[in-house]
C-alpha cells in the first residue's frame, strides 16, 4: 500500500528547500524518541516496526500524487521531476517491536539524505506514536496477572479502521490471547474471539429462547452473555437452565458466561457459587465492561473469582498520548559526522546530539536490566565496571558489575534494502513476554513505578555539555560541534 503523500506540507517545502541547496547528497540523522513514559508508568513498549517496513518498501510518488502537487502552485517543475523517482536510499535502525523502552531514548535512528529523512517524518511518527500506545496500553493490562487470558475487544472504540486493526495487532503483541476484530485477524493471523450479544436477547421472546438459539448454533462454545436483564435472577439461571436441558443431556460442555455491567466483583462471587451449586464448576466466567489495569486490580485484590477478561477502550482507545518526536542530531560534512543539537529552557527538551546507539546492560546474577546508556556511534562498552550518570543531576551515579550488555536497535533498512527480518506477531508475544521478565517489580508495578535509569555515556555527556556552553554565547542558528 502507497502511503508517501501520508506526509504534512511542510515536510514538502522544507524537502524543495534541501532539493534547491543540494539537499539529495546531504547525510543527515533523525533520532526519534518520546520525553516522558505514557500512562504515568515505569516502561513503554515498543512498536510500529511491520507498518513502518511496509511503508518504506511502497515509499513512490504516482502520477496521481505528481499532479496534485503540481495543481497546488507550490512546487517547481525540477522538485517534481525529482520525486517522480523518489525512493528512500538510507538507513533505519530501530528497537524491536515489544521491546521495554524509556523516555530520551532513540527507539528509531535515520541515516539518509536531508530530502528523504524529511519527507518520511510525519507516517514514521504515526505509526510509532499510535502503536507504542496501544502495545503499552495492553501489556500494562495483561502484566496485572499474566495467567488471566485477556481477550481484545476495542475495534468499534477505535478511532478508526485502520487505527482499530494496528490496536488489535498491537494488543496481541502486548499480550493479549486473540481479539473480536475479523480483519486485524486475516491481515495478522490471529486468533479471533467473542461471545454473543445483548441483541440476540433483547430480539428474542424472552432471555432463555436466546440463550437456547445460541447454544444450538455454537454447542461447542457457548458463552452465555449473562446481563441483558438481571445477572442473578435472570441471566445465570436461564443459562443454567439451558445448559442443563441442552447442553449437558447432548454431550455439550457449558463453556462460560460473561458479565459486562455491574458491580463485576460482587456478581462474580455470586455467578461462581451458583454455578457451583448447579454443578458446573469447570464453567468459565468473562468480564468486561471498560476494564482498565487499576481496575483489574481491584477485582482481584477483593477476591473475584475472574477466568478471563474482554478489554476495549483501554487499549483500543485509551485517552493518552506517546508524544514521539523527531529530530535532526547529526549530518555529514567532509566525511566527518558533525552532531547537531535543539536548544531549550526546559533540560528534558534538550535533546542529545550526535549519532548514537543504545546499549542495555543486564545483571549476570539476576537477569535484570540494570539500565540503558545513549553511547556515540562508535563507542563498545566492554569494560569490567560501568558507571550510569543521570545526564539531569551528575550526582546521582550508579556504577554497576559483574553485567552483560546489549545493543538495543537492529538494522532495518540499509542503502534503501531491507535487510530484517519481521517476526509473526505471536513470535513478537513471545519476545514480550520474555522481555518484560527483565524488569524489576518495582519498574512493572501501576502506580508510583521505581525509575528505570537511562544515561549518557560520558563521551556523549561531555559533547552535550560543550555545545550547550557555546549555545549560550551565540544566539540563533546551529550549533555544532566536530566529532
């Protein structure tokens, strides 16, 4: 699928700018990242990489796409002729889908020239804003108690068609077992799942003709929806009944019923006694209805005895926002790598210059991440001892042994060529998982999580510091400093 004109107009004008100053033989490099973790908590995760593959593979202007820009007065002949064979030549490095990231951190690095890395901005932004929050929002969900399927259910609380299919992709990275969504299913072979609804009931004569339909069209996977009316005198005895009538004398398991209103932690209790009591203890119970993580965890922490969970806004839609930006950190002059830096009042919004890599460092003794330093390009960390300097407060060091280390990005693209190979989501689920085990209790827990440290090197420490210095005696422009 083409989506190159997915790009704002200024990404256009600045590209013709670069294009009539000799901008397609200019190397330039874009650090994506975001300066604060989403939903207030102690890890975001990562994603965006299969759309971004598929977007850099289709990336061409159409004659259609040349037209429009042609019809719009903006762009001159010479530009226009350059993007009719306009392709992305350069370099993408980026953290593997389902990888625990933080805040500061390059999640995604671009080498290419100026033109090209403008133009890619805004669908690069896209889709890692979009699809770090809905894998965030879902694994934050499923990591509450990992042994409780939680099946996802948003599509129809999406933003969107295409914004509802990347969140049941990503909800299934984030550890979710399946999703209602039948397209995210066929593009992204995964596992499709639902129950019934409160229609075929209210439709119906009465509450136990529906649950008799049901169970007739789908004996091997009943799950009654069980609140239309009234859950404790209405929906679980009318299910029981039918299970007892149908079901059981037809050699049919009653696999489960599902409340979706209510107070789900009192109705619960009562569902699973008289379930019990009636005989099936081996019947499931579902609950939804706008569950959230903290939610979740007060329904366990009061006892309710939950089999599994259908969750939609809260990870399909959630009311948060990632907040990934882009930024030019390095261009090439004269076969040297010149950093570039943004300077702000606000120390979080001063970004790091110069081209960089990410490195995670993990205990040899417990398997934990210990934290990440932003290391130059060409720096190998293989000493015995590291020292983590917080780059907001030089005091607050931490110096760590007796580690592995780990270089966080992969090459994606390389001389416009992919060179990776992207995982099937559930392989993706699978690394998630094990990735998430790396993380402290106290970096995984919903509220007040313990800050997971993120430093400079003391090259790229250092850098910063001297180019701040000279930013100070100058006044507008860039400024640089050589490598």
């Amino acid at each position: 699928m083409n989506q190159t004109m997915m790009t704002d107009l200024y990404e256009l004008t600045m590209a013709q700018t670069y294009f009539e100053n000799n901008g397609e033989n200019k190397i330039s490099y874009f650090d994506s990242f975001f300066r604060n973790i989403p939903f207030e908590g102690g890890y975001a995760i990562m994603g965006g990489c299969t759309e971004i593959i598929e977007y850099i593979k289709n990336l061409h202007f159409s004659k259609e796409d040349i037209n429009y820009l042609e019809s719009t007065n903006l762009f001159t002949k010479e530009f226009l002729n350059y993007l009719e064979n306009f392709k992305f030549t350069g370099d993408i490095y980026m953290i593997p889908d389902g990888t625990p990231v933080f805040a500061n951190e390059p999640v995604l690095t671009v080498k290419s020239n100026m033109i090209e890395a403008q133009i890619i901005e805004t669908a690069l932004l896209s889709f890692l804003n979009a699809e770090i929050k809905f894998t965030t929002a879902a694994k934050r969900m499923t990591d509450v108690k990992p042994e409780i399927p939680i099946m996802e259910f948003g599509a129809r609380r999406a933003d969107g068609i295409e914004a509802a299919v990347l969140a049941s992709k990503c909800a299934v990275i984030g550890g979710c077992i399946g999703t209602s969504n039948v397209l995210a299913g066929q593009k992204y072979n995964l596992k499709i799942m639902g129950t019934m609804a409160h229609s075929l009931v209210t439709e119906a004569e009465n509450e136990y003709e529906a649950f008799l339909k049901y169970a007739k069209a789908y004996p091997e996977n009943t799950v009654f929806l069980v609140d239309t009316y009234d859950t404790l005198r209405s929906g679980i005895p009318n299910a029981i009944k039918v299970a007892k009538e149908y079901l059981t004398p037809n050699g049919y398991p009653f696999k489960g019923i599902r409340i979706d209103s209510g107070d789900l932690a009192y109705l619960s209790k009562e569902a699973r006694k008289m379930l019990d009591e009636a005989g099936y203890k081996d019947t499931k119970i579902c609950v939804s209805n706008g569950i959230d993580p903290h939610t979740l965890q007060s329904l366990l922490m009061q006892g309710a005895p939950i089999d599994s969970i259908g969750a939609g806004d809260n990870i399909a839609a959630p009311k948060e926002r990632v907040g990934c930006v882009y930024k030019l950190v390095a261009i090439e002059e004269n076969g040297k790598i010149m950093p570039k830096i943004k300077i702000s009042d606000d120390a979080i919004k001063t970004i790091n210059p110069g081209y960089k890599k990410v490195y995670r460092f993990y205990s040899n003794e417990t398997g934990y991440a210990l934290g990440d330093v932003i290391a130059n390009h060409d720096e190998e960390i293989n000493e015995d001892s590291y020292t983590l300097i917080d780059p907001l407060n030089e005091l607050n060091q931490t110096t760590i042994t007796n580690y592995n280390v780990r270089q966080l990005q992969t090459p994606i693209f390389i001389n416009g060529k992919q060179v990776y190979t992207d995982p099937e989501v559930t392989e993706k689920r699978e690394y998630c998982n094990k990735e998430m085990e790396t993380l402290y209790p106290e970096i995984r827990r919903l509220d007040k999580p313990h800050k997971y440290y993120v430093d400079l090197s003391p090259k790229v420490l250092t850098r910063k510091k001297q180019m701040i210095k000279t930013a100070k005696k100058l006044k507008g422009g860039e400024y640089e400093t050589a490598n």
